[in-house]
C-alpha cells in the first residue's frame, strides 16, 4: 500500500485533472462545444473526443472522493448531518450568486425573482454543481458505503466491475442498436457512478498490485481505453446521424456508458507514475487536494465573469487554445480567492475540507 505522501500525490494529480475537465466541460458553446457551430472539418473528431473526454471529471472526482473518506474514521451522527447541512448551504449561496450574475451580467434572465432563484437551485443538478450534488449523495450514503468499503474483497471489487461495465456500458448501447429502447433496467444502487466510483477509488489507493504492473499491462489499458471512447463516439454520431439531430451530439449521449476502464486506466497510470519517482515534496498549507472542494464552487461564479479572456484571445489561437487559457484563469483565480477567504471564519464552514487529512503523518 503507498505510503500518506504518494497519497497525497496522486490525489493532488487526480484532482487538478478531474476538476480541469469539468470546469473546461462547462465552457460549453464558448470552448469545448464551439466545434458545433462550425461546418464539419479535418477537426470535428478530435474535438468531439475531448468533448467525450471531460465528462470524465466527476468520475475521476468522486474516486478521489472515496479514496480519501471511505479511509478515515467515521464521522458521528450529529458531524456527518452537519457536514451534509454545509454542503447544501454552499450550493445554495453560490447558486444564488450565479443567479445573480445571470441576471446582472450574462443577461441570460431577464429579471430577479425568487422563484427563478428556487428554479436555478432545483436544476443544480444538471448545470455546473451537478457534481457537488454527486458528492451530497455520497454522504448521504456515507454509512451505507462504509460497510462495503469495510468489508470488500477482490472478488467482490472484481464483480462490481463486470456487473458496472454489463449495466451501466454495454446494455444501454446494445439495447439502442437493437432498437429495444422501450426497456428500462435500473442498475443497483452499488454500481452507480456515485458508489462506484468513489469504491473503486477506494479500492485502488488500498492495493499493493499498482507496483507490480507492468508497461504492457497499461499499455494494455490505455488500447481498451482508446476502445471505449471509440465505441462511445461512434455510438453517439450514429444516434445523430440516424435521427438527423445534431443537436444530440452537444448532449453527449453515452458518454458516460464506458467510462469504468478509461478512469482506471487514468488513475493506475497516475499512481504508477507516482510510486516511480524517488523524491516527493511535502504538501504546502494551502494545497490544492485541500482546497479543490472549494475551487470548485467557486469556478461555478468565476468562468462566467472572465469569459472575456476567451472572446480578446480567440482572433489570435483559436477558440479552444482560447477556452483553455479561459479554465487555467479561472481555476487560479478561483485558487486565489479561496485561500483569500479562508481567513474568514464563518464562511470557511462552506468549504469542508473533502480529500485532504491535515493530520496524517506526511512521511
């Protein structure tokens, strides 16, 4: 098993790369989507992969997740309901100032009213704080994940990722090339990306094969992975072009079907890179895997107001060299500002410290 600072390590890579994607998966038709408003060239792919390619983040985000929380001590009723009342809170208040920059300066809504206020925070789930609404249901099911965390073995690990792969990838993609459509499978609950994934996470970082596998072996991964998302692409262009709706493509429809091995194979490769080097550093006071939670909610209010560094660099690189110049600004901007209101105390309540034990021994 690595030691707490390959740990740290890993979870500090896995972070930065899973909160960049979704921060850049949100820069929609202004970043990662532009490709949609324009006429199909030799570029259209390779875009449309990236795009696939950012719904990874929160998968990666809540393997994180599970790797940090399934191994600490268990949180007492009256912590864990607290813990659960701040996270709401925080979605609340930044949805709100969200709201307000939609009315204010987006112009995206017309007024200010309450009740468009209550809509914004009701439709959190499918804008940009849907993954801090995965990480709500993670706590909620907290206790519940503990026990299998506590109790599972290999074989079981094994049997969640078969049974994953079945449900969550190949079924739905058999079942709309078959054109049985009409037949709705509910996947248990244990193998939903919430669960899963924060139990894979948990698995991984708990796991001493990471040293023994060899360049063949990922190479191996990585071939499956260019496989998933080849599969996942071409799925989503037949949809398209068989309904004639291109507008489906910006929906990315089963790009969360396969995205097990892709993940997998992210995270070894992180942790095969970690375990291989000689020399870590200790981390910092204000690091990223302790403050990511927080960079997250705050590029929720950030990205909008900076879209301006995409619209002056697009004439001279691009729209995307633009849009990712944009999410690198605003993730340190948002970086900045946190550690900023960290010396506040009430509202440091709002930004729980999710991935990251200050207390661990760092050796």
């Amino acid at each position: 098993m690595m030691t707490e600072k390959q740990f740290y390590h890993v979870q500090r890579a896995v972070l930065i790369l899973a909160v960049g994607l979704i921060v850049f998966g949100y820069t929609g038709p202004n970043g990662v989507f532009n490709f949609l408003e324009q006429a199909p060239d030799i570029f259209f792919y390779p875009q449309l992969i990236i795009a696939t390619v950012t719904t990874a983040g929160s998968s990666l985000l809540m393997m994180a997740l599970g790797a940090q929380q399934l191994r600490q001590p268990r949180y007492t009723f009256a912590r864990l309901i607290r813990l659960i009342l701040f996270i709401v809170g925080g979605v609340t208040l930044f949805s709100f100032v969200f709201y307000v920059e939609e009315v204010f300066l987006t112009k995206v809504v017309i007024r200010f009213s309450f009740s468009g206020y209550l809509a914004t925070l009701a439709e959190a789930p499918d804008s940009f704080y849907y993954v801090i609404y995965e990480t709500l249901g993670f706590f909620v099911t907290l206790p519940l994940l503990r026990i299998l965390a506590a109790h599972v073995r290999t074989m079981d690990i094994k049997y969640l990722f078969w049974i994953q792969l079945v449900f969550i990838g190949l079924i739905p993609i058999l079942l709309y090339y078959t054109g049985v459509t009409t037949i709705s499978i509910t996947p248990p609950i244990a193998i939903t990306n919430g669960c899963y994934f924060t139990l894979m996470g948990f698995w991984l970082s708990q796991r001493d094969f990471i040293r023994r596998i060899t360049r063949e072996q990922l190479l191996v991964a990585w071939l499956l992975t260019f496989c998933c998302y080849a599969v996942m692409i071409s799925t989503i262009m037949y949809q398209a072009n068989f309904d004639r709706d291109y507008d489906l493509i910006g929906n990315l429809p089963f790009s969360q079907t396969l995205q097990a091995i892709p993940c997998l194979t992210v995270w070894v490769t992180i942790a095969t890179k970690v375990l291989n080097r000689t020399k870590l550093k200790a981390p910092r006071k204000n690091n990223f895997v302790k403050m990511s939670y927080a960079v997250l909610l705050m590029t929720g209010v950030v990205l909008s107001p900076l879209q301006f560094i995409s619209q002056g660099l697009r004439p001279f690189i691009g729209i995307w060299w633009s849009g990712l110049v944009w999410v690198l600004c605003t993730l340190i901007l948002s970086y900045v500002i946190v550690i900023g209101l960290q010396y506040v105390p009430w509202f440091q309540k709002f930004f729980p410290n999710l991935f990251y034990n200050p207390t661990i021994n760092k050796g």
